[in-house]
C-alpha cells in the first residue's frame, strides 16, 4: 500500500481496496490497487489553517458596514473599527462638550453686554434729548424776553440830520444823541419798555419827554410839537408817547 499525503488546505480522506484481475493473481505481479472514495466518507476535520482562515473571514465580516437595498457602497473594502477608534471617540467627546459649553456661555455673555450696552445708550440717549428740550425751552423763553425787550425805531418817514458825537457852532458841546427829521405831526414811539419821569418844555430841547429804562439809562425825545403822557406812565417798545 503507498503512503497518500494529505492536502494542508483540504484534506480529504480515501479508503483502499484489493480487486483480483482475471481470477487468480499471476505470479510475480504485484497486486494491483485502486483509489476509491469511501461509500461513508468519515467527518472531516478540517487542518489548522483553514480554522484560522475561518475566523478571519468572521472577523472582517462582523465589521463590515451592512448596506440597505438599493445602496451602493462607497468603497469595495469593509470598514471596521478597532478597539482604539472607539476609545478616542469616547475620550474626544469630553473635550467637544466642554468647548461647546464654554462658546454657549460665551455668546450669553455677549449677548448680556450687548443688552446692558444698548439699555445704557438708550439711557443716555434719553437724558441728552431731556436736556436738549429744557435748553431749547430755555433758549426760547430768553428769545421772547429778547424779543420784548429790543429797542425799536422811535418814528418813521425820517432822516437824520445830526449824528452822535458831531461838533458843530449849533451846539455848546458835541452832539449827544441822533436827530429824526420828518413831516410834522409824525408819530414819536418809545423805543424801549420803561416808565416816563418827566415831561415838558426845556430851553434849547423844546419840548422834551424823559424816559427810565429798567437799568437807570434815561432816553430824552426833543423838539415835539405834541407830548402825549405823564410822568409816572409805564410804556413798553412801540407805544406812541407824543
């Protein structure tokens, strides 16, 4: 009988057996053999090798991505994950987690100086339109006192003829004052607000009428033909006085 050996990746098991050729066997012939699978192959036992291919196969299977009906996968390799990426992943989601924690409290702190920013603006938005207005309101209250208290014109239709501070034969002096020309009968009107103390003829001034401004200043209307109030009398800008 030879000796058969094995396949290592395969290994399968035959049975041998002797079959006389032509009834008795010649002389000096060796007996003739015949390779035959038995009718009741044993169980096999599979080598080594193959139990270690196997697992293989196993293990990259359980790692594999399952791929749904009409899914194509993205690469001809299966992906697996090791027992590192996974540790990583768990480590690297603490860090994430505080990052994230740290930009939401960030952004409510801004958002919290951006209130208080806004809320102060408005605040002193608010006090400088308050003091506007009360200067404005001001502003206008000393515009009507101005208003009240400007001087005006003390006739119209007029001239002047002589000027303040003029040097002339005329006078014993330099003029003191402006002299309005015009028609007789033309009204003369106080030019500012004051009471009259006196009223009258007075030599070179024909007749003249005294008013007292509220600072003491004294204004002298000279040369009337017709004097229209009294002393004592409270006039303001504009009121006819002769």
């Amino acid at each position: 009988m030879g000796n058969h050996r094995a396949d290592r990746t395969d290994p399968t098991w035959v049975t041998v057996a002797a079959t006389p050729v032509g009834g008795a066997r010649a002389a000096g012939r060796r007996k003739a053999t015949r390779r035959e699978l038995a009718a009741k192959p044993f169980r096999r036992i599979p080598a080594v090798p193959s139990i270690v291919g196997a697992f293989a196969i196993a293990a990259a299977a359980s790692g594999a991505v399952t791929m749904g009906p009409g899914q194509a996968p993205s690469d001809a390799s299966p992906v697996s994950f090791s027992g590192a990426d996974a540790f990583s992943y768990a480590n690297s989601e603490g860090p994430r987690a505080q990052a994230i924690s740290r930009d939401t409290a960030r952004q409510a702190l801004e958002d919290k100086v951006d209130q208080e920013l806004s809320a102060e603006v408005a605040a002193k938005s608010q006090v400088r339109n308050d003091a506007m207005a009360a200067l404005a309101a001001s502003a206008e209250k000393r515009a009507d006192q101005i208003a009240k208290n400007l001087w005006v014109l003390p006739t119209e239709g007029y001239h002047l003829t002589a000027r303040f501070g003029q040097s002339s034969g005329l006078w014993s002096h330099y003029h003191t004052g402006l002299d309005f020309a015009a028609p007789t009968g033309t009204p003369i009107f106080a030019v500012a607000n004051g009471v009259i103390v006196s009223t009258g003829f007075d030599g070179a001034y024909g007749n003249k009428t005294v008013q007292r401004l509220a600072d003491g200043t004294e204004i002298w209307y000279c040369h009337q033909n017709a004097i229209g109030v009294s002393p004592g009398d409270t006039v303001i800008q504009g009121n006819q006085i002769g």
